[in-house]
C-alpha cells in the first residue's frame, strides 16, 4: 500500500512552507502547537495523498487550510474546491478560513476549530 501522510519526496517542500509561513499561519500555529486545544495534536504544513494543508490534527482527521487573496481568483477557486473534495474523500474533514479572518478574529476561528474537535 503507497504512503499517504507526509510522503518522503514532499519533505523539502513541506520544510520550504513552514520557514515561509504567511502572517496568518504564524498566529494560528501560535494557538494550535504543543496541544494547546484540548489537548490534540496539530502539525504544520502535513502532507495527505499529494497534496500539503496548513494544519493537520491526526487525532480527529481534521485538516484547517487558510486562504490567501489568491484563493478568491475563479480558477484558483475551482482547483481548490476539487482538492477539498478529494481530501475529504480520504476521510479528512477540511476547515477553511481566510487569513484575513484569522489576523482580525483569531478569536472566532479558534473557537470554530475547538467546536470541531470536541
């Protein structure tokens, strides 16, 4: 059976996105590392099948992907809409926000990850 979680050839990628983090990952992953939600265990830019999320809980099999202005443009849209849905068809439940969202309401995201989880 093929490797689905972190795969080896994504690591230099995997390592390139978490030193290039976007303001909106960094105040995120301040709140998600080490437990802090309940207890449950996040991972920084994870790989599932051949794709890398943001944010990824093995526990609850629940990915969190934030979205820059990029993500608003249709083509970018429609892309991200099929990888959700074959995300989702591994069995991962997708949480998105917009990294405006989450540098503004930090607060209101978390509480809708922590709703998630528990």
């Amino acid at each position: 059976m093929a490797q689905l979680y972190n795969k080896p050839e994504y690591k230099p990628v995997r390592k390139f996105l978490r030193n290039n983090s976007t303001k909106a990952e960094i105040i995120l992953w301040r709140f998600l590392k080490k437990k802090q939600i309940d207890g449950f265990k996040f991972r920084r830019q994870h790989s599932v099948g051949s794709f890398i999320v943001d944010f990824y809980c093995p526990e609850k099999r629940l990915a969190i992907e934030l979205d820059g202005d990029v993500h608003e443009v249709d083509k970018q849209a429609a892309y991200d809409r099929v990888r959700q849905r074959k995300i989702e068809s591994l069995g991962i439940k997708v949480l998105r926000f917009t990294n405006e969202n989450v540098i503004q309401n930090v607060e209101d995201v978390l509480k809708a990850i922590v709703a998630e989880v528990c």
